[in-house]
C-alpha cells in the first residue's frame, strides 16, 4: 500500500484518499485542494486481495489523531465503505463506486478474480456522498444508485453527472467544488 501524506491547515481533520486499482491519484487533486486537512494518500495494491488491502487502510487510519473524512474512488471508494464504522470517520464520498464487483465485469467480459460485494456493508449515521456519472465506461452508474439504496436518505447526498464518465476529470469542477463545501458545511 503506497502512503503519502501532504501537510494542510486544519489539525482538527485528515482526509485519507484512496485510488482505484491503478493507484492514480493526480485526478483527487481537483477534489482534495479544496479541502484545507492533511491529505494521507492510500494506494490500492492488486497484488494483494481487497480484504487486505481494507485491513491494510482500516489499521492506518484507525492510527489518525484526527476525525477523518474518506474519499475512494473506483475500489478505494468501495474499501471507504468497509471503513465507514471506524470511530475517527465522520464522513464518506463514495466516487464511481461499485455494488457488486462480479456483475460489474461480467458486463464487460472481465474474470472476476475475487467476489466483492457491499452487501455486507450496513448504514451508518454518519455523512455518505456518493458520485457518479452517467457515461461510466467502467462501472455502471446504476451501481452507485444500487449503493444509495443501503444508507439511509437522512445522512446519504446522491450526486449524478449527466456527461461524466469513469475518470474523475470529466465531472464538472464546478459542481465538485460545490459538493465539497456541502461536504465541509455539514461535517466539519
């Protein structure tokens, strides 16, 4: 699991990031800049199955001196999921996530190597964001609608883009900026 951690303004929060299953991260830079916290960069490592790597991420940030607001993306916003109870996290934002990993490849002819499900995930009272787009070329956004459905409506805000697709720099910045100030009204 590759860890960076860069230095913001607010010692009250951390805000650990987690990738997709290419490790990518200059596409959260839209998104974390707006946020003023240190920044901890949690890496999703293929060579290791997901119930690692969720172990992996849920010991580093049960380490944090800090509440904690998870951002994942692809598969990383599937291991915030599983990280969600921890008590430091007071919020998740759930990016292009998917519900069923299996379907999820099937529809694309991909081997599912390892079923992985959030159906075991429960609700929470704490803040839930997911955000999707509708041009997904990798996971359906009916997969996100599917994820709204477990977390009750009270503390779940479900955001769909019309033109977006899979990577993170086709969602309007605009309208990222203004989920992420939502996101810091209601949690901070």
């Amino acid at each position: 699991v590759l860890l960076f951690l860069a230095v913001g303004f607010n010692d009250g929060y951390n805000l650990f990031v987690i990738s997709g299953i290419d490790g990518k991260f200059d596409e959260f830079n839209q998104i974390e800049n707006q946020f003023e916290f240190s920044v901890s960069k949690l890496g999703y490592d293929r060579t290791h199955s997901f119930v690692d790597n969720v172990q992996t991420f849920r010991s580093i940030i049960e380490k944090s001196t800090n509440d904690v607001i998870l951002l994942g993306w692809s598969i990383g916003a599937v291991a915030a999921a599983f990280s969600a109870e921890l008590e430091k996290v007071k919020g998740i934002v759930l990016i292009n996530a998917f519900y069923d990993r299996e379907e999820v490849l099937r529809k694309r002819n991909i081997s599912c190597d390892e079923q992985v499900t959030l159906s075991s995930v429960k609700d929470t009272n704490k803040r839930v964001y997911i955000i999707c787009g509708e041009k997904d070329d990798k996971i359906p956004y009916t997969e996100s609608e599917k994820i709204k459905n477990i977390f009750s409506m009270t503390n779940c805000h479900f955001f769909k883009f019309s033109n977006a697709r899979h990577n993170l720099g086709s969602f309007p910045s605009m309208a990222l900026s203004d989920i992420t100030n939502k996101i810091k009204g209601e949690i901070l």
